[in-house]
C-alpha cells in the first residue's frame, strides 16, 4: 500500500519528466526512495527514467530494489530485462525475459 503522499510524489516526478525536466524527476524520486525504503513504484519510475537518461548502473540498481520489495513484479521485471540488454548482459537479460515471460502467463490464467 502506497501512501497518498508517495504516490503523489511519483506522479509529480513523471510529469517533470515527461515535460523534459529529468533532473528534477531523479531527485524527486531519489528523495522518495531514501525515505520510503518500500515504494516499489519509486524505484520503478526511477529505474525508467534513469535508463532513459544511460545511468544504466542506477538504473539496474533502483531495478533491483524494487525487485527486493516484489520479485514478482512484472514491470520490474521486464524492465530488469530491457537494462540488462542495453548492458551487453545477455544472460541476464535473457533469464529475466524468460521470468517475465512466465509472470505474464500466470497474469494471464489469473485473469480468465
């Protein structure tokens, strides 16, 4: 569960971003997840932004601890994959692709 405030600070850092301004989205976010040790979706939207920025070490690392607080969570996941691509780490690229892969699956049956 996400606190209002948290959540708020995401949507506030992905609009900056979204509107061009990344550094204030990376201390937004670097501020929330030094606070809120447990916002998945912090790290989530500091991973994307940090990939998308080529901080591809911050980027993997804010990937990993958001898979620390959900190693099931599809987003991360996927988004593990895509980092580990673009690092030249085929292996792990792969197995997380591969994890994804199956997450998506039992996304799926969940839903039928």
């Amino acid at each position: 569960h996400m606190s209002d405030e948290v959540t708020k600070r995401v949507q506030d850092a992905i609009f900056a971003f979204s509107i061009g301004d990344d550094d204030q989205a990376e201390k937004i976010l670097k501020q929330v997840v030094a606070e809120e040790k447990s916002s998945i979706e912090a790290y989530r939207a500091l991973s994307e932004i940090s990939l998308s920025l080529g901080k591809l070490d911050q980027a993997e690392e804010s990937c990993r601890n958001a898979l620390l607080i959900d190693p099931d969570d599809l987003t991360a996941v996927v988004s593990l994959a895509r980092i580990l691509v673009k690092k030249g780490d085929k292996e792990g690229a792969e197995s997380a692709s591969a994890k994804a892969r199956l997450l998506g699956w039992k996304e799926e049956l969940a839903e039928e």
